[in-house]
C-alpha cells in the first residue's frame, strides 16, 4: 500500500496525528563522523527511535561547517554502514544523504564538484545554516546569490538565529528571494530555549515554514520531534502537518519513499 493512501486511511481512522508517516531531511545519524551519533551502536538507537515517531525516510547530514573539502570519502562509509545496520536489523526505513552546509561566499563551487552537498535526485536542494555573524541583509543576498546560481537553499533551524529571532518576518523575505524556511520539530518543545520557541510558533503562524525536522543528534530528540509534530497538528491543522513532514520533504527528495528499497545513494556511481 503507497504511503499516500496508508495516510489517508489513518486519517479516517483516527485523529492520531502522530500516525502520518514522516520524511526527516535533517538527522546526524552518521555514526562518528560530527557531534550527532557517537557509534554504531546510537545510529541503530537513532533509527529504531525515528520510526516509533513514524518517520519513514531519514536524510542522514553530515556538518560541513569551513570552506574545506568535507572529507566525502568518511561520509560514504558512514552512509554505507548505517544501510548495513539498517538491513541487518530489517527496520522499514529508507535514507539518503547530504552535507548540512554553513553559507561561505564559495559554496557554489562545492555544490558543483560534491554531489553529497546536495539533497535528492533533482540536484538543486541543498541544507543552509548560518554562522553567527551572519544578519538578515547577508543571509538574503546569500540565498539571492544561490537562487541565480539555479540552487534552492533550505534553511535549517531558522528559529534559532539571532537575526531571525529579532524579525520573524526575515524567514518570508528568505522565502521570497528563493529559500524553503525548515524549522525543527523540536523547538516547540522548548528544547532550545523560549527564543526559538516563540520564534518557531511566529514563523508557522505567519505562513513562513515549508517543512519540518528533527535535527536529531540522539535517540531521545525523536520524542521531542513527535511531540512537537502532535503540537503543530493541534494547534495550525493536520493537513499543514502532512505537508511540512510529508508533501513537501518528498518533493525535495524527488519521490515518495515506501521502504528500505527507495534509498538515494549520492555515493553510487
């Protein structure tokens, strides 16, 4: 049964939101490649938690956080061993991979030579944060810069840069000059203060989210992660919670996900 109408079926059956089945497109369950999973032994935990919150689809991030070549070849053996445990362990649970990129005024350049710094088939998404130094009129010429370029940047955890915190609204102008805005799921949860709590409720509220995440770097966010996707339902509609965990994640990927089977490789030749 295609997860579309598994969907739609629970729907009718049951107002248990939790129930939708999720794409994540921001988890470090690599194990030992970041600060997310610390071994083999988390990534497991970390897969087996995601799909007791019914995540379906995990896309495995990696920092990349200086203008360095990321050392791709770890990252590829990671990827390939959290498949393994995957398939040893028979969990229904597809993945994919790509880098989680600070903005550098080169990244272009990265995404041109670095097929894992991109997510999906289609090759266009990529995952942006932003340093600290970072203000609303450079984060906007930067994803104006990326937008010429032919590249959709989707910015991660906006709820939790200063700039943003100061003037929600920012996150609509980032919208409007190219970028998809992905808060984490957590957030509503308090997990990284009342800031970005508050911030992450203003940019839902005001129409300015286009997806959600975990941002998972252990099992326990994935209990946060349901919560806060169980609060975005009861409080903004379960229909916007289908599209910021589901419509829009699967558009991004360039397919619907079923099973272990709809992995997307970049490492494949």
């Amino acid at each position: 049964m295609a997860l579309f109408n598994f969907w739609h079926k629970k729907k009718e059956e049951t107002k248990e939101e939790e129930l939708f089945p999720k794409v994540d497109l921001h988890a470090h369950i690599l194990p030992d490649v970041d600060d997310g999973s610390k071994d083999e032994a988390m990534t497991l935990e970390m897969m087996e938690a995601a799909l007791k919150a019914y995540v379906v689809h995990i896309n495995a991030t990696a920092h990349h956080r200086n203008s360095l070549s990321p050392d791709v070849e770890l990252i590829g053996k990671a990827f390939a061993k959290t498949k393994e445990l995957r398939d040893k362990n028979l969990l229904p649970l597809s993945l994919s991979c790509a880098l989680e990129t600070e903005f550098y005024p080169e990244v272009e350049a990265l995404f041109k030579t670095c097929r894992v710094s991109l997510i999906g088939k289609g090759g266009k998404y990529a995952l942006i944060e932003f340093t600290a130094d970072v203000n609303s009129q450079s984060a906007i010429a930067a994803v104006f810069q990326l937008s010429l370029a032919g590249y959709r940047p989707i910015i991660v955890h906006p709820e939790r840069f200063y700039f943003v915190q100061r003037k929600p609204e920012v996150a609509g102008e980032l919208q409007n000059r190219g970028a998809l805005i992905m808060p984490n799921a957590t957030s509503f949860m308090g997990h990284y203060g009342m800031s970005a709590m508050d911030t992450a409720e203003k940019i839902l509220k005001d129409g300015f989210a286009d997806a959600l995440a975990s941002d998972a770097h252990r099992p326990e966010y994935y209990e946060q992660y349901l919560l806060g996707c169980k609060h975005v339902a009861k409080k903004f509609g379960s229909n916007l919670l289908y599209e910021l965990t589901w419509k829009t994640p699967c558009k991004i990927l360039g397919y619907e996900p079923e099973s272990e089977r709809d992995d997307f490789d970049p490492f494949e030749k």
